[in-house]
C-alpha cells in the first residue's frame, strides 16, 4: 500500500462538488433544493450557492435543469416509444409542457420534432447516408476504447462491433473504484487523458494489473462538448491510500447489457449507437440514472499488430 500526499483544502472542495453532481445525476426525478444539495457537499445554504458557481461555472439550478434536459433527450433517443410525458417526468419534470418548453429552449425544437429528426438520421445512415447529425458521436464516449491506448496495459480506443450484436443481460455487483476526471470533447482528448494522466498515475500506483473502467458521464450528442465528462477508473480496495488524490466511488450494480466487443478503436462509434439507438429500443427495456462504462477486465486481450483489443460496453437497463 503506498502513501499519498496529505490531503489540501483544494481537494476536499474537489471531493464535495464531485458528491454533489453525483448526487444530482443519481437523483433527477427528485425534488433537489438548495438546502438539500448543500447538505451533500457539507456547506452552509448560503456559501453553496456561490461555492458550485464559481466551481462549475453554472448555478445549481441551471446545471440541474441542464442534466435534466439532456438525460430527457437520450431518453427520447433510446426510447423512441415512450410518451413525451412519461420522459418528462423521468427527468424531474412536472408536466409534459414544462419539459417541452425547457427542451425548445435547450435544443431551438419541441421533444417530438426533435426525436423525429434524430430517427430519421439514423434510419438514412442504416440505409447507407452521411449522418450530418451530432447525436452519432454517441459511441467516441469510451474510454481507452475512445480514441487511445496505453500500450503496456492493453488499452486502446474505438471499436465496432466484428459480428452481429452479441449482448447479454448481466447482474453486476457493486465495486469500490478509484477514478479521474476528464472534461472536455470526447475523442482524442479521451484518448490523451488515458495515456498522459491515467497511465502515469496507475503506474505509480501499482494499478496496472487491476480491472478498468471507462465511465462515460454524458453523450455528446445531447450535451456540449466542453461539458461532456469521462472517469478513467480502476478497482481499488476501499483503505488502499493513492497518490495525486483521486476521486472514490462505488460502481453501481445491478443490471446491465453489456455488449462483448472485439475490434479496432475507430469502430467504437457504431458499437455504441448499435446498442443504444438499435439495440436497445426492441429489447423492452430502458435505461436507468447509472452511468454507462466500458468494462476492461484483466483478461481483455490487446493484438498491437492489428490494434484489435476486448471490453464490454455496458449500459444500465430497468423493465420498460
């Protein structure tokens, strides 16, 4: 067990706006005041609000009613059947009319206009069109997968499925992980972030021989690239002491579908969008508060040679 730095002030901050977004993320559908999401983040009602502005750069509000709208679009996207209302009220809103009014400010359009469109880009693309669209960028949201790879370790970057859709309906347990946090576009920020800050930290840490995870916060298709949020992460024993301060969590458990890949980095914007956009709408289920990720198990092969490497892509799923 190694011995990190004594903790500063800069980084308890760091880990009680990180319990605060997660909470709000984990928690949509519920009422979120002020008072109560300054009790997350241990600080007084009237600090909090100024505190997350300056952190984030958005008030509470807007960043709750922003994660509200996009998690709505995906839902809107994944689950094309689903009423308008049942959506809204997924998210946290109280009528079909609020959530409409909030997503034609959000995206200049209304939910169903909107879904119609995303469907027919998709259905052009099926047939063999250019997606002229920005929701296709689901897939660069992996991790290594996404658009790099630490050599030594087995992580590389995208992939595409190599044959039919082969996924299955697991239960997963709970894990404790350390993580670290990119913001910015997916892609080959993704990719540099794994190989320049997460492979240097996981090397001095003697977490090169643990399971990995690419935790995929947002989809670029529904939020803006300078928010979009991605965890590299790695299991970890809860008192194992890290250095540089990384952030801890629980990975949730529960059920998931996860889709085995094998292939190249580049593919993995159709392995990504086949499981959310087609995949996932016949399957009768739908997706949940939990974070997507990519699944890299110790045993997951990498070929330099070819640049072909295995993960799963799993995503959170609950009865429709």
């Amino acid at each position: 067990m190694r011995v990190g730095r004594p903790r500063d002030s800069r980084s308890e901050y760091e880990d009680r706006m990180h319990r605060v977004i997660g909470h709000i993320d984990r928690h949509l559908d519920a009422p979120l005041d002020l008072e109560t999401l300054a009790g997350v983040a241990c600080f007084s009602p009237f600090h909090f609000h100024r505190l997350f502005t300056a952190w984030f750069g958005e008030t509470p509000g807007d960043y709750l009613r922003r994660r509200r709208i996009e998690s709505g679009a995906l839902r809107l996207i994944s689950q094309p059947r689903t009423r308008v209302l049942d959506v809204a009220l997924a998210v946290g809103f109280g009528s079909a009319e609020a959530f409409t009014r909030a997503f034609r400010q959000r995206y200049g359009a209304s939910p169903s206009a909107w879904r119609a469109a995303e469907v027919a880009v998709r259905d052009e693309k099926s047939k063999g069109g250019t997606d002229k669209s920005n929701s296709g960028q689901v897939g660069s949201k992996g991790g290594p997968a996404a658009s790099g790879r630490i050599e030594k370790d087995g992580l590389s970057t995208q992939h595409r499925p190599e044959t039919a859709m082969n996924v299955k309906l697991v239960d997963r347990q709970p894990v404790p992980i350390a993580y670290l946090r990119y913001v910015g576009p997916y892609g080959e920020g993704v990719s540099d972030f794994w190989q320049n800050t997460y492979y240097p930290w996981a090397l001095e840490n003697g977490l090169l021989d643990r399971v990995r995870y690419g935790i995929s916060l947002d989809d670029p298709g529904v939020t803006a690239d300078e928010k979009c949020r991605y965890d590299a992460a790695a299991e970890v024993a809860p008192e194992q002491v890290l250095s540089s301060h990384p952030q801890r969590s629980i990975l949730p458990g529960g059920r998931y579908a996860a889709l085995a890949f094998h292939g190249r980095g580049e593919e993995i914007v159709e392995a990504w969008e086949g499981l959310l956009r087609d995949w996932l709408p016949a399957s009768g289920l739908q997706l949940d508060a939990r974070p997507m990720f990519e699944h890299y198990p110790t045993t997951a092969s990498y070929d330099p040679s070819t640049g072909r490497f295995e993960c799963e892509l799993c995503i959170p799923v609950a009865p429709l």
